[in-house]
C-alpha cells in the first residue's frame, strides 16, 4: 500500500527506530526473554521493559537478560519507570509515565507517556526526546483505559510536540493511519506480547511503515 507522505515534524527525529515494542510477560504464553528474543529476530530494535510491579532486583535480571539480544543488533533497551536506585537496571534510555518527576541524574535519551495536550506540552518543556500518546485505540491490554482518542486525535496532539509514537491497540492494519496523522512511529505491546509468533507480527508491523523512514523495513 503507498501512504501519502506524513506531515512535516515538528522536532528532530529521536535517536530510537519507529517502531517500540513495550513488555507484558502476562500477555503470552512463553516466558518474557523468548518473546522478547523472536521480536528483535523479526526486526524489532527498541524494546521497552516495562514490569513495574516486579522488584528491582527481577527488572535487573530481565534487563541483564535483554540487552544483549538488543546489542548484538545495535538496538537500544528502554526501561520504563523512574526508578533509578541502586538495585534498579543501569539505563541509558528512561520512559516515565505521566506523572512521574524527572529523574536526577538525566539519562541520555528520555521519554514521557502521554495522553492529553496538557502533558504533551510539559514533555515538550522538559526536552523530552519522544513522546508515546495513547490510546489511539481501545485495547485489551489496558481495559478501561480510555476514552480513544482515534486517529483525529492523534493528529490534534503531534503539533508542536516531541516526536509521537502511538500506543493503544496498534496493529499492522493501523500503523498507516497513526504516521499519515502525523506519528514519528508506533508502540506496541499486546498484538506482539499475546503472539503465537511475535517475529512475524513484528515484520508486519515494520513493513506497514513507510519504507523510506527509519526503523521501516528495507
């Protein structure tokens, strides 16, 4: 399918590939590492461990797990949540939710979750490096979390914003839609987590991105 060519961004293009897939190890049926392994063998190259109610010690271990899958591909891991304390994974790439203060010391790359223009604009002051809005679309993931904002609203919400990634019931059907309203790129949890084969949802999703951007498909 040929998109038409997306807005102009308002921002720099962050240091991360279009496409995020974000973790729930309660979503497959296969322990989270090989779920985690077959989406960077499909061709994702940003995980975002997410996990927050383990303790840090466990995320630790999870991280220690996942980022050599990520390395060996020259992909990034993103932890999500502001915990920093000793026992919590060293990182280099943080995603804080909403609400949460920003981290001393800084990581290098840093992103916010967003869900109105309010917040869109406060990450934007904090120099935040990208911005995931949600949910585009209602999800299973994350019932009762809503109303969707739909792809109008997605596009009400990239202006003058960090660049966006949309989160919230994407699938590969619906990658086109959330880059033609103006999305750098697209987050992903539910339809790569509960895969029977998340390599070949992760592949969909990539060849669904405009071939000539960044963290599309060759």
């Amino acid at each position: 399918m040929t998109l038409p060519a997306p807005p102009a961004p308002t921002a720099a293009r962050p240091p991360l590939p279009r496409l995020l897939v974000l973790t729930d190890r309660q979503a497959g049926t296969r322990p989270l590492v090989e779920v985690v392994r077959a989406a960077v063998d499909g061709g994702a190259r940003a995980v975002v461990l997410r996990e927050k109610d383990l303790p840090d010690l466990e995320r630790r271990r999870l991280a220690d797990e996942f980022r050599p899958l990520l390395e060996a591909v020259g992909g990034t891991l993103v932890l999500a949540g502001g915990s920093l304390r000793p026992a919590a994974p060293a990182v280099d790439a943080l995603h804080l939710a909403a609400a949460e203060p920003l981290p001393v010391p800084r990581p290098a790359l840093l992103g916010r979750s967003c869900h109105d223009a309010a917040e869109v604009r406060r990450a934007r002051a904090e120099g935040c490096d990208w911005v995931t809005v949600s949910p585009v679309h209602l999800t299973a993931s994350k019932p009762g979390h809503g109303p969707a904002l739909g792809t109008d609203g997605l596009a009400e919400l990239v202006h003058d914003a960090p660049p966006v990634y949309a989160l919230g019931g994407i699938d590969p059907s619906r990658v086109g839609a959330c880059i033609v309203s103006g999305a750098y790129g697209v987050a992903v949890m539910g339809a790569v987590m509960g895969a029977e084969h998340p390599d070949a949802v992760v592949a969909l999703l990539l060849a669904a991105l405009p071939a000539d951007l960044p963290g599309a498909a060759a």
